[in-house]
C-alpha cells in the first residue's frame, strides 16, 4: 500500500477516535450520575424495557439530570433485569432483579438521597472499601473477560462508545500490515474456530489467501442453532462492532471485498444491533470503499436465516446464502477455494472473529500465553439449567468442568445433587460426575463423548431422566435433519422410535445394543456435522448412565421420575388435608376429586402429569408425590 | 379461474415487495422474508408470483419455503403462541405447557385456530434459558409459563376481547 494511503488512514482515524473519546469522557467524566440498564434479549424478557422506562419517568419527575444508557448482556443472567449506576463520589454499583418499583427507588433514595439501597446491590464493579465487588465473587478467579469485556459496558448501538474503548485500532494497524503478517499472526496466536469444530482459524484463511479466484467472500456464520446456547447472540447484542472488525481484518487479510453476516432471524434484537453497527461503521468509513482512505475496500451484508439447524454446517449456510434450501455439500472441496457461487470462501463463528482485534492488538504471544498446550484462549460459555448462576461466562482453556459448575456457576438450585452436565448441545453429549476434573479444551472433551460445539452448557440435577434427554435431542437433530443423507434422514428417525419406547416402558434389553449400532452407522453413513454428531447425545449417555436405561426397560420405572408414561401422581391420604382444596382448584384437567372424608384424590385415568397439584400442595403438607413405576399407585378403596 | 380480492391483493402487495429488489436466486430468501413480513405467511399466489419474477420454477420457491423453519404456509392468527423447547426449557417441563396449549386450544403445533385467534407453534431456543419454561407471547417471552399460566394467558386474552368489545358497543 503506498505511504500517502497509510498517512490517511492514520490521521483520519485520529480524528474519528479523538471525536470518540470526547463522547466517552463527557458521558463518564461530566459529573452526571450514568444509569446503565442491560437491555439484550434475556434482560428484555426479565422485563429490561419496563425498568428502562420507569427510570425515565421517575428521572422527569424528580426533575434530574443522568445520562441513562442501554447496554447489552453483562452475563449475569441469573440477576436480570440488572442495573448499574454509577454516580460521582460512589463506585459504579451493580443491581440485581430490578423491577420498575426498585428502579423508582433506586433514583429517590441512591441518586437523590444517598442511600446505597443495600438490599438489592449485586455487586460493585470496582474495588472498594464501601461494599463488596464482583470481583470478589468466587467466580471472578476464573473469569478472564477478553471477547465478553465490552459487553454490558457500552451502548451496543453507539460506534464511539466502541472506539473509545480502543474498538477498531486494531483494523487501523492491520491497514499497515502486509496481509501474510496478519495471517501468521492468527496462526502463530494459535486461535481455532469456535464453532464447534476447532479447526485452526490461521490455516483457513491461508488456505483462502493462497486459493485462485476472485472475488473472495467473508462470511460470519451467527446461525446459532444448538437450543441451549446464547453466546453469539449476546455478542451481537452487546459489541456488534467487535465482530465487523473481525470480519473487515479478516477480508484484508485473505483479500476480500464482499462479506455476509449470517444471523437468526429468530435474533431480531441482533439482528437489528447489527443493522444499526453496519450503518455506523459505513458513515466514518470504517466500512465500504477506500476504508480511512486506503486502497482497501470492503463491505459487509446482513442475511437472514430462517430457522434451519442444518444451516450452522457452511457449505449448507452457504446454499442457503445463495437461495437454495440449505442441504449441505461434500468437502472437500473446502469453501476456502469453492464457496459461495463457487469462489473461495471464508466461514468463521462470531467468537472466532471477535478474537481476532484482540490479537492483532495484543500479539500472538499474548494470545497464546492463556490456555492449554493446543487450545489457546479462553472458552465462552453459556450457563443454563439447574446451576444457582446462569448466564455468560468466559474462562481460560483448561478451566475444569468442576470450577465452571461449581464456582463459576456457584453449584447447584435448591440443593440438588448433580447428576451430569450436557456440553455441545445436539451434537455433543453428557458427562457425569467422573469427568468433572477434566479440563475444558478441544481435545478432552471430545475424547470424553462429549464435545466443545458452541459452548451451551447445561447442569442437569438428579431429578432429570438421561433417557428422556438423549430422546429429546435426538428428536431435535430429527427433525432438523435436511434429508439428504439416507443414515441421517431415516437413521435417527429409528433411533428416536427406539428410545420413544425405551422412554414409554415399552422398550426391549436388545434394544441397547441397536441404539449402539444405529449411532455408528449414522456416523459413518452422513455427510455433514449434523449427521456426524447426532448419535453423541444417545451414545454418551448409554456410556454413562446405562443403569437408567436399564431401569427403564427392565423395571418399567423412570429413576429421575420425569418420563411421563412411567410416573404417576398420587396424593398420600394421611398426609392430605381436609380443609385444604388448593389441588382441586389448580388441576387443569379437573381429575382431581374429594371423597366422602374430605380426601383428595386423583383420577388416573384423567390425569396428563403435569405436575401442578405437586407445586399447588402447600409445602406443610407435602401430600402429593410422584410414583415410578404407575402401579406403585395403591388401589383406591 | 377467476381471482378473488384476497388473491388480487397478495399480487399486489407482492409485486410491490419484488420492486425492491433484483432477479437474483440469492434474493429468494430475503424476498420470502420480506412477503411474509408483510402477508403474515406465503400464500400459494405470493410464491407464484416471486418465481415468475427470479424466473425459476415455482416448485423450487415451494421446496426453499417447506424447508426453512420461518416460513408459513397458513394464515397466521391474530396472537402468536411460541412455545420454546429449547433444552433448558424442555428439562423444565416445556413439553408439558405445549401439550396445556394444545389442549386448551384444540389445535396442533403449527396450526390455527378456526377462529383465526391463535396459532401455536415451537421455536427451537430464544435464548431465555434462565426464565424456563418459556412461550413467546406475542413476540414477547414470557417465563415460568407453567399449565396453570397458559390459562391466566388464555384467560387474559378473553377478557381484553371483550372489554374492547364493549367499548366497541
């Protein structure tokens, strides 16, 4: 690149970053209190917008002055609608479980009074000698925030809160790099794909630098399909630009000029954010022809995608990009020299090319110095399930499985005994108690059954049937499944018949060694990742936990005490109380009667099992359980 | 065959939709997303007509609108039930709710009611794991949505109908 583009692109930049900082400062820095309130999608849904609003009005008519934010996730999900306030003279404080009457407290008693409102403080976001920090959280020793650091930080939908915060220097020093620089730099970084497969990020785009043809293409693959996982979506949500910067570095380096950002249509917060980032980005020239002034010209597309699974594997996301139903293709070859309308092609994850500002900024080295000896970096994952802190958590590779669980996830709800922990989602598997010590990386978990895939982790209890979940995920990859392969289309559609069975007490003891069977021939009988990876839920949980399966077939009887036709609802006579009607009133079938000694007792024959007598039965009698096998139900006299 | 009014209006909103955009395959999908958008599902005059404008058979518009989760093919109702079986959700007993919704409704998943006032369907994860079992209520999430809620929900609709039917009076 000549030396008059360079100088451009450098003194241009100064001038959008200065512009930036002189944002940044005045909201930080003014002397006005700062209301941060995280607005993604799960603060949303806890009721993020109700707050948002009541802050507002409550703001109006105290008659203050506070700049009030909207910020993305933060990753403690447990905790929303969360707030963060920040007001001179206090460290900026973090509140949990906000609701808009707590919210109207927030602004009479802490910003106009100065009552911290202890009660709902979640945490400080800095030391302090006032009130605890988050970090003094048992799980802030294994936090290492790299691609989730500005997320619930920044205003999403502000470029300059981005900038500020040291967003798109990278892209300016990439600009004054040779594009073989960038791209040994990614592979020396030692960075792998975070979409499941892990395969080495430097080598893909060398492979796509080296390959003939042109134009080159970019794609960011946000077809975040595994249910149970929502890392992507939080960072498109909460630090869209991270991900364009990847993406623009991305085409420098292997020479690109088009890209397509690949979202879920079923992410319409995202996908809005996104459209909002691309706008922003094209008005500084950061995006689009002669970005800052140099001969580099790149810009991105957002599509839409319709809710296929399938779509996550390339070569489908890339039949789908070009209009076709998204039925993946052999490789190779790879789309590194035939993708999309058959020019090379470069897929990487939204984590993959988040990372990527971080190393160019920070080195390989860097990089390379966290983690284990062939997984670099850290591993974002999204916490669910029966674990007391859910949300989004960012660790070092090798972290244990233990930590994540237990001090991260700060162990399991209401005392439950862990049973297992279901990582990758369809096509991963889940690990027992055992496998708790083994540290997070690529190799061992697969080594394990189970699979890093996306990153959706979730903490099953004693009270969750390993069956019903293999059955559940197979059900999923089932349906997802786009028919092309004969293994794959009819191949679980037999697995899930079986296990339909197993899960109804019908199923036979040979019916274990079938399942076995099947899952290697579908393995071995499919094209694509969904295919490969559809039998792991079935094939981990047979490794695992084969007593329950056996407990099922054998005995008829559901050990977790969760599949339906094996379970049945029975009110225990002396324990019920007469003047109580509370299961009578809630049974949504009306199978629940009183007889003549004011006993309650259930139809089974009307009874569907769904359980509401159980949580309606005032806790002082405990006069509802559940039964497993149905015929341990005494017969009514 | 001569075209009811309905059917001239799905040309017409269509054709307007096809303005904005080239006859390019590529543009299947978010044309398909943009009809639907508008429509509310993909009636077999919609489908006809984008195929006439990318100049492709309209078995394959068909075979890209069946494959695609998003995509309908009946008129959708005036509430939209979504009931979510992520695995968090699905752990938690959403299996339990839909099956409240069916019986509560008498309709399957992915149908309409007769009376065009819900349609109920799942939706693979909304992200929303903390707050299971979750349905999507109008577009909105909303957790810990146990049988005895899909009645408060059903119960609330009814009487918002006939309040508006009362001051409509």
């Amino acid at each position: 690149m000549k030396t008059t583009g360079l100088q451009s692109v450098v003194s241009t930049f100064g001038e959008v970053k200065s512009r930036a900082e002189s944002q940044w400062q005045e909201l930080r820095n003014s002397g006005k209190p700062v209301i941060m309130v995280g607005a993604g999608t799960c603060g949303r849904a806890a009721g993020a917008l109700e707050v948002l609003r009541a802050i507002k009005d409550e703001l109006k008519k105290q008659k203050l002055d506070c700049s009030v934010v909207e910020v993305g996730c933060m990753g403690h999900c447990y905790a929303e609608p969360l707030v963060i306030i920040s007001k001179p003279g206090y460290p900026s404080i973090g509140y949990g479980h906000v609701n808009p009457v707590i919210a109207e407290r927030l602004i009479r008693e802490f910003i106009l009074g100065d009552n911290l409102c202890l009660e709902f403080v979640l945490g400080a976001l800095e030391q302090n000698d006032l009130i605890p920090s988050l970090s003094d959280f048992p799980r802030a020793r294994f936090d290492k925030k790299v691609i989730l650091k500005n997320c619930g930080h920044i205003d999403p939908e502000q470029i300059n809160h981005y900038i500020a915060n040291g967003g798109y220097a990278a892209l300016v020093k990439a600009l004054q790099m040779p594009p073989e620089a960038i791209i040994s730099e990614v592979g020396r970084s030692g960075l792998r794909g975070r979409g499941g497969a892990g395969f080495p990020t430097g080598q893909k785009w060398e492979n796509c630098r080296s390959a003939l043809g042109r134009p080159k293409y970019v794609i960011c693959n946000g077809d975040e399909g595994d249910p149970g996982a929502f890392m992507d979506r939080a960072i498109l949500e909460s630090d869209p630009h991270s991900v364009l910067e990847g993406m623009i570095i991305a085409g420098y380096a292997i020479g690109a000029r088009y890209g397509y950002i690949y979202v879920r249509a079923e992410y319409p917060l995202a996908v809005h954010r996104v459209q909002v980032a691309l706008r922003q980005a094209r008005k500084l020239s950061l995006l689009g022809r002669n970005i800052l002034g140099s001969d580099f010209s790149f810009d991105i597309r957002l599509f839409q995608g319709s809710g296929a699974f399938v779509c996550g594997e390339e070569t489908a996301l890339i039949a789908s990009l070009e209009g076709e139903p998204g039925t993946p293709h052999h490789r190779p070859p790879y789309p590194a020299t035939n993708g999309l309308y058959g020019k090379p092609t470069l897929v990487n994850n939204v984590k993959t090319l988040a990372y990527i500002r971080h190393i160019i900024e920070n080195g390989a080295g860097w990089f390379a110095s966290t983690g284990m000896e062939r997984s670099k970096g850290t591993a974002v994952f999204a916490l669910a399930g029966k674990v007391v802190n859910t949300g989004l958590a960012e660790v070092p590779m090798g972290t244990t499985l233990r930590q994540v669980v237990f001090d991260v996830g700060s162990g399991m709800q209401k005392g439950k005994r862990f049973k297992a922990v279901q990582i990758g989602g369809p096509s991963g598997g889940c690990l027992p108690e055992s496998a708790l010590d083994l540290p997070i990386d690529f190799d061992s978990l697969s080594h394990a059954g189970a699979m890093m895939g996306s990153g959706g982790m979730i903490v099953l209890d004693e009270d969750d049937c390993m069956v019903e979940i293999a059955r559940y995920f197979l059900e999923f990859t089932q349906r997802e499944s786009c028919g092309k392969c004969t293994f794959c289309r009819l191949g679980t559609k037999q697995m899930l018949e079986v296990l339909d069975e197993i899960t109804k007490g019908k199923g036979r003891i040979e019916d274990i060694d079938m399942l076995g069977q099947l899952a290697e021939d579908i393995k071995a009988g499919s094209l694509c990742g969904l295919g490969k990876t559809a039998p792991n839920p079935v094939l981990s949980t047979l490794r695992h936990f084969r007593d329950e399966y056996e407990a099922h077939i054998k005995e008829g009887r559901c050990p977790a005490l969760m599949c339906r036709d094996l379970i049945a609802y029975y009110i225990i006579p002396e324990k019920c109380e007469r003047s109580c009607d509370a299961c009578v009133g809630t049974c949504t079938t009306e199978a629940i009667s009183t007889n003549k000694k004011r006993i309650k007792v259930i139809d089974q024959e009307k009874c569907v099992k769904c359980g509401t007598c159980l949580t309606s039965c005032p806790p002082q009698y405990q006069a509802v359980v559940r039964v497993s096998p149905p015929s341990e139900v005494p017969a009514s006299k | 065959m001569a075209m009811t009014e309905e059917q001239a209006e799905v040309k017409r909103q269509t054709k307007r939709i096809l303005n904005r955009f080239s006859s390019k395959r590529g543009n299947l999908v978010p044309i398909l997303q943009k009809v639907q958008g508008k429509l509310g599902y993909l009636p077999r005059e919609a489908m006809l007509e984008i195929a006439e404008f990318l100049g492709i058979p309209a078995i394959d518009v068909y075979s890209v609108v069946t494959f695609y989760n998003q995509f309908r093919l009946n008129p959708p109702g005036k509430h939209s039930l979504r009931v979510c079986l992520g695995t968090a959700c699905h752990m938690k007993g959403g299996y339990i709710t839909l099956d409240a919704w069916k019986r509560r409704l008498g309709i399957e998943r992915g149908q309409t009611t007769p009376d065009r006032e819900f349609d109920l369907d799942i939706v693979a994860c909304v992200g929303c794991c903390v707050m299971a079992p979750v349905t999507v209520v109008d577009d909105k999430p909303q957790g810990k949505v146990e049988p005895t809620k899909v009645d408060g929900i059903l119960l609330s609709f009814k009487l918002e109908k006939e309040r508006q039917g009362g001051e409509s009076q």
